[in-house]
C-alpha cells in the first residue's frame, strides 16, 4: 500500500470500528422495535434519526434528556442496557486510538510523510548525508554557510534528538530509518533534480561501498562522497565512479611526506582548504629515523608512501605479528613485534637517535604515553601524534605535541571543499604532481600579487553564470584576460591569478591569460575581494563586459550597434 499510515490505521483501528458500529446498530435497532407513547397516550415507534441521534449523546455520556418523548419503562430498561454497552465500546475504540498513537510503527510513518514533505519543500540544491556525528554536524554547519541545504537519515534515535535539538537555521529535514534501505534514499528525493550528492562516512568501508552501489542505481548522476579506508575499498569505489573518495590515513600520509619533502606543497594544501593562510609558520620536517608506532590501516599507509624516500629512515613498532604478514624479511628487518608503550622496547627501536617519533596507534590515550616516555628519552625529539577523539583535544594541547593529525578533521575538510569548492579540491590534486620548486614559485607569487590569504572564486562560463560572455563568443574569440581587467580602470589589472581551467577534453593548471575561453570552462581564481566583484560584473552585466572589452562607456545607440 503507498500510504503505510493510512494502512496502520485501518489495521489497527479495523477490530474498534466494528464493535462500536455493532454495538450503535444492536442499541438503535432496539429502540426501534420497543414500542413507546406520545404525548397523547398514543403508541409511538421512534424514527431511525431520533433513535441514532439519541444513541449518540448517550453513548457519549452528555445525556440530553428522553427524546422526543418520554420513555416508557420497557425503553428506559433497554437504554441503561444501552449505556454500558456502548460506553464499553468507546472505551475499547479510544484504548485502540491511544494505542495507536504510541504505536512505533505508526509514528514512524507519520515522521515518515513528513520527513518528504520537508524534502519536496526544499527547492534549492540540497546534500543526503547519512549518519549524523561530529563530523557530519560540522559538514552540515559548513553547506548551510555555502547556502546549500542538508538533508540527513540515521538509525539512531539518540542521534535524531541531538540534530533536532542542534536547531540549524534553515531547518535539516532528518529521517529515523536504515541508511542503506533503497526507500530511505528515495524518500530522501535521491532521483530529484536539485539532490547533488550523497555523503557516507562510516567507519565500515563494506557499508560505504553498499551505500554507494544502491546511491548509484537509484540516480547515476548522483555524486557520492564516501571514506574508505583500505586500497581495495577505494579500488571497488572507483569501479562504481565514486567522484570523491577520502582516506584520511593516505591524506596524513601524505601530508607527512609534504612535510619532508615539499613544505611549500603543504602549504598551498592548507589554504586551499582554509586551514592556514600562505605566510603561516611551516617547518620542514628533519631528516633521519622516523620510529613509528602502529602498522594498522595508517602505519601501512606512511609505510607505502615513504618507504623508497631516500630521506627518510622509517622503523616501525607492532605488538600484532598478523599485521606483518606479507613483509620480506629485508623489510622484516624495520620492523618490532613488541609494545611501543616501552621503555627498553623504544630504546631498542633507536629513540635516542631518531629525529622523529610517530604515534599513531587507535587509542589516544596509548598515544599521549609513548611520545611522553620517548621526550624523556630524547628531549630533542620530534613527536607527531594521531588523534581519534575529538574531545580530547585539551589533552593533547597539553601535551604539547609539535604535530597533531586529526583524521576527523581531515575528512570534514576534504569533503566540504569537494562539495562546495569542487574546482579547488581539483586543483588541490593536481598540485600533488608538482615539486617544491613550482610551489615556492606559486606561493610567492600569490602572496606579490594578492594578498597572505587570497578568495577561492569558481565559474562556469554558461548563460547562468556568465552571459554575457556567452553572448560574445558566438560572434568572436575571448581570452582569459577579460577577467584581468579593473573596472576601476581599464589600464591596471586586477589581483588575481588564474589557478585551474577545466574543460572536457583537459585540465589546465595555472593557465596563460592569453588564453581562449570557451563554452562550459570551468575557472578557479584566486584573487581579492574587488578583482571577484569586477569578474562578476564583467560576466554578468553587459556595460562593464563591453567597458572591459573596449575601454569605452556603453551608451544605448552604442548597445544597439553592439548587439
């Protein structure tokens, strides 16, 4: 049946319904076969109107009087049998009613409908994000900055009252139900228009890529933002075109690799996800003996990163012999089985020498005591650590740890930037190809040109966004550098760099101005706040495009003849 609470209804309601109808039609019919007397003495049988109008006050209990004559006494010893019989028959069909409205079930339904009443109402795009947590609060908080609405399901009733209470302005419509359940997905409008992506971040890779699977069958032009955690997971979402596939163990990985190698990399890496700004303090990491401590799914992933690094002397502690296995006995060779949380066992692993110590095992507080004994160890040492928990950040702080990774952290920032910035989290990529040398250049060159904290501004050159450039190109030729104009005057140029071009058939870092535009270019900037109002203007309004493009006011005959 489509309406499951209608249904609910006419099954749990069916059995009441009957009894008070029988119990209306045994006390009506009755008084239609007694016989009574008007006001004249005569004999009187009462009409079927007056017999249920009657019933009805008296099944109630509000008790109008004898109508529309008084009883004789064979009437009055039916109506008190009457009385009981339908006043127990209310009481069982009010039971039912009550009972009906703490029914699981039922209410579920009800929040059911209207959960797709509030998705059918939402008329800007909107984002499913299954589960709710800290990081998908955070992700919430940051799409409803970017004007882009949320829509949430999650099984857990606890959780459901949380975002509830949370109160997010506009309103998060969330769903109490399976969040892998093909009718939640489509209760949540997966296949409407305005539904760009779907958001899965357990911690159960299996569950990701099922989630992705369905996500995908319902709506292939659906984006799936999914974690996972192991090379084959991501291999297997690759398989289903997951557009945005985050391993924060990989991430950190590489981050630390960056760190060593390429600091500047790094650097761009922050800003572009607004974590530091360009003249942000960035150490480069020292060359040496990395001890780290852990070979689970992060250990593994430093260990395949910058494992054939020359700079780098990594050495690992694992008390699970089973997470070695597969390892060469050249490999074996870096390897401890023991427990890091050791004073001898640290000593053996070569702390007093080591330029670094890693601690990333999954328990915080393990964490927090192995950088602890390898400092009294070493006072020189360098410790990074690896935090799961995000209330045990005052923990850490006191610690005072020289870098802290925070995986929950970095999912948040990956993900919102890949939704709501998907040409920064583009180029982000593709800068991971280039070296130090590149990104010193480019670093300086946004700090020269803008400013230590340069506007991330996406366009799409279509009528939506860029009209009148549409209008021009169907008559001639344009390049990049209208963008480069000043409003202000003509003669000066804009801060702004162009960072990426992105059309069909390639994708162009840090393109020339003397460039071609065409139809559909995707195009970051990275620029101040007046260079991004003169581009929309120029984009958009058809007197400051033709002042751009000639250096000439436009008058309405100068329109006319331009058009």
């Amino acid at each position: 049946m489509q309406n499951s609470s209608l249904w609910i209804v006419f099954h749990k309601m069916r059995m009441p319904f009957i009894v008070i109808i029988l119990t209306y039609t045994i006390s009506i019919t009755g008084l239609l076969i007694i016989e009574g007397v008007d006001s004249n003495g005569n004999p009187y049988h009462m009409s079927i109107f007056d017999a249920f109008y009657f019933i009805t006050y008296t099944a109630t209990t509000i008790g109008f009087g004898e109508t529309p004559y008084e009883f004789t006494y064979a009437q009055r010893l039916w109506v008190s049998f009457c009385v009981y019989l339908t006043v127990i028959g209310w009481f069982y069909g009010v039971g039912a009613l009550i009972s009906l409205l703490q029914n699981k079930m039922f209410l579920h339904e009800i929040s059911r409908v209207r959960f797709k009443r509030q998705v059918k109402a939402i008329r800007k795009k909107y984002i499913i994000l299954l589960g709710y947590n800290y990081i998908t609060s955070e992700i919430i908080k940051r799409l409803l900055d970017a004007d882009i609405r949320a829509v949430v399901i999650e099984k857990d009733e606890e959780r459901v009252n949380s975002l509830i209470l949370e109160s997010y302005t506009p309103t998060v419509p969330v769903l109490l139900d399976n969040v892998h359940s093909p009718k939640s997905l489509e209760a949540a409008g997966i296949s409407r228009l305005n539904c760009k992506a779907v958001v899965s971040l357990f911690n159960n890779d299996a569950l990701n890529l099922r989630i992705g699977i369905v996500s995908k069958l319902l709506n292939k032009n659906i984006t799936l933002a999914v974690k996972a955690t192991h090379p084959k997971s991501v291999n297997n979402l690759n398989d289903i075109n997951a557009e945005i596939i985050v391993n924060p163990f990989v991430t950190i990985a590489n981050e630390l690799k960056m760190a060593i190698q390429s600091p500047h990399l790094l650097k761009l890496e922050k800003w572009l996800y607004q974590i530091d700004t360009l003249d942000a303090h960035m150490p480069k990491l020292p060359i040496g003996r990395y001890i780290v401590c852990g070979f689970g799914r992060m250990g593994q992933s430093i260990y395949r990163t910058l494992k054939d690094e020359k700079e780098v002397d990594l050495f690992f502690i694992e008390r699970n012999k089973k997470k070695l296995d597969g390892l060469s006995e050249r490999e074996l060779q870096n390897f401890i089985v023991a427990d890091a949380d050791d004073k001898e066992v640290l000593e053996q692993a070569g702390v007093k020498e080591a330029v670094a110590i890693v601690a990333f095992t999954n328990n915080d507080t393990v964490n927090i005591s192995i950088l602890a004994t390898a400092r009294k160890l070493n006072s020189s040492i360098l410790t990074l650590a690896r935090e799961d928990e995000m209330d045990d950040v005052s923990i850490f702080s006191n610690a005072q740890m020289n870098y802290l990774f925070m995986p929950s952290k970095i999912i948040i920032n990956k993900i919102t930037n890949a939704l709501i910035n998907p040409l920064a989290d583009q180029f982000a990529r593709c800068i991971m190809e280039k070296d130090e040398a590149w990104a010193m250049h480019l670093v300086k060159d946004l700090l020269q040109k803008i400013d230590n904290a340069p506007l991330l501004y996406e366009m799409t050159i279509n009528e939506q966004e860029a009209p009148e450039v549409i209008n021009f190109l169907e008559k001639s030729e344009l390049m990049l550098s209208i963008f480069q104009v000043s409003l202000h005057n003509r003669h000066q140029h804009n801060n702004v760099i162009p960072l990426l071009l992105l059309r069909s058939d390639d994708t162009i870092v840090l393109p020339h101005w003397n460039m071609p535009i065409r139809q559909d270019d995707k195009i970051l900037f990275a620029c101040d706040a007046y260079a991004q109002n003169d581009i929309e203007y120029i984009a958009q309004n058809p007197y400051e495009f033709y002042y751009a493009l000639t250096g000439e006011e436009k008058t309405i005959f100068k329109q006319r003849l331009f058009k």
